[in-house]
C-alpha cells in the first residue's frame, strides 16, 4: 500500500505526476538551448549537490526522524535500488563520455523501454508482451533518426559497454524500486533517494579530486544551476515512485523526439523520407507506452 500522498487525492496526484513527467522531459530534451547551464562546476559535483539537497527538504519537510515507525529493511532496499538507478549509472555515463558521443548515450538509452517492459514481463506474465512492439518501434525509430557512431577503438568499445550496463541498471532498477517507493510517502522517498546518493557521487567526485576548490563555485553565482538540478532530482524521484515503469521508460523516447523536433524547427534541415519516418517511428512507440493501460480485473470473458 502507498504511503501517504503529498498531493491530497489519487486522482489530484495523477494529474500532477503528468504535469511532472510533461515538464521533466521537456527540460532534459530541451537543455541543448540553454548555454547558461554550461557550468564550471562538474556535472557529478552538481548532481551529488542536488541530491544533498534533495535529502534536506525530504527530512526537513518530514518533521521527524526515520525512526518514527520505520522500516528500516524497506528504506535499505530503496537506497541500494536508487544507487543503481541513479549514482553508479551516473558514474558510468561520466566515464563514458571520454570516447562515447551524446547521440550513442541516446541511441543505447532508447533500448531501455524494450528491457523495462521485458523485466516487468517477468513479474506480470501476459498483458505487458503486447508492448513489445511500440518499444521496439521506438528504438527503430531512434536507430532512423540518430547517427549511431560505431566504435572505432578498444577504449571506445568499453565505453559502449559502459553505456549498456548504465542503461540495464536504470532499466532493471527502475522496476524493483517502484514497487519499493510504492509502500513509502513521497517525503521519505525523498530523503531515502537522496541521502545515499548524495553521499556515493560526492564520495566519487572527492577520490576524483573533482571537490577541491568547487564549493565556492557552487556557491557563486551558478547556484542556481544546482537549485534546478535540485528541483529536476526531486521531481524524477516523485515520478519515479508515482508512475508505471513502462510509461515512465517512454521518456528515453520522448527526449530524443522532443530534441529532434526542436532541431527540425530551429535549424530547418532538409527534410528526408529517414528523418519523417524516424519520428513517426519515435512518436508512436512513446505515445503507444503512455496510454497503454493494464486490463482492469472486471474485465473478465463470461460465456452467455
């Protein structure tokens, strides 16, 4: 059973979590117009600093310790289940990113809907199967639209590797710490998710000597890069808890699709069969995991 919700009703907290998940993948997908969030600071410093936050406002906003009642072998589950989803992949994307381009993190990101469905289809046996085919849909149409670099180097296949297991443990964690945040409010969720993470990437960026002299920037004029990293963090945790796995996995195509049109906008390059039926392809596939919805248990065949 949920715990109990921030946003009052369950049909309030639905309208709410669409709200969310509309604006959190508006703002991944439209970064790339935004210059002024080219920080100085390092992109693990600033998501280890959002998280710090994240856990302040959940206990702050808790009123009371975790003790009060707590079942502290649930809260150790969703702590090592979001340090899969979010700190270790985080960490692997970093290390990637040395010979590994965007639109490779993106293509290998978008088989993520294809595992997501895959791995609740071994928990939920029947229904879920029908969505193989709008999730592989939308890889196809992101194979179509983005240019995938093959590696050309030994360090540029490990860093292919590295891409596909961050994307299997977001993937795969994402579906075992749903059900995890399902039995817990949104205020513990929070401080829960955030607190290890917080510790595991600033612990990374402190090995990395990536700390030393960080802080005042932080602090300086670009806080409020790490206040909308904070707000984005706190979000993605509320959708994470709140919404179905596979509708939440549609985001890795809803990203690249939202980009893509933006560029098509913007940029006005010269429109090609390709490029209409890649995202034609993406479009489908997201749209098809968003509004698919699990038979109710009245719908039951009678013979009459």
């Amino acid at each position: 059973m949920r715990g109990p919700l921030l946003f009052g009703d369950e049909t309030k907290m639905s309208q709410w979590v669409w709200v969310g998940f509309a604006v959190l993948c508006g703002w991944s997908a439209s970064q790339w117009l935004l210059p002024g969030m080219d920080s100085s600071v390092p992109g693990l410093v600033r998501e280890g600093t959002a998280f710090l936050v994240v856990a302040a406002v959940g206990i702050a906003m808790g009123r009371r310790g975790l003790n009060d009642g707590a079942d502290w072998r649930l809260y150790g589950q969703a702590a090592m289940g979001s340090l899969a989803f979010f700190a270790i992949p985080s960490v692997l994307l970093d290390v990637a990113r040395r010979y590994a381009s965007e639109t490779n993190v993106a293509v290998v990101f978008s088989v993520a809907p294809v595992v997501v469905m895959l791995a609740c289809t071994i928990r939920e046996v029947g229904w879920r199967m029908r969505l193989l085919v709008p999730a592989l849909a939308g890889l196809s149409g992101a194979l179509s639209l983005l240019p995938f670099g093959q590696p050309s180097s030994s360090l540029a296949w490990v860093s292919l590797g590295e891409l596909f297991v961050a994307m299997l443990l977001v993937s795969c964690s994402g579906v075992w710490l749903y059900e995890r945040l399902c039995e817990m409010s949104i205020v513990d969720s929070l401080s829960v998710i955030g607190a290890p993470n917080a510790v595991a990437l600033l612990g990374w960026c402190a090995l990395r000597g990536l700390l030393a002299g960080r802080w005042s920037d932080v602090a300086s004029g670009r806080f409020w890069t790490v206040l909308v990293d904070a707000g984005v963090t706190g979000l993605t945790v509320v959708i994470l808890r709140s919404m179905d796995p596979v509708r939440f996995s549609s985001r890795f195509l809803i990203i690249p699709l939202v980009t893509v049109l933006e560029g098509l906008v913007l940029l006005r390059p010269a429109v090609t069969s390709r490029l209409v039926v890649g995202i034609a392809l993406l479009a489908v596939g997201a749209g098809c995991l968003i509004l698919e919805k699990e038979p109710g248990k009245e719908e039951i065949l009678t013979l009459r």
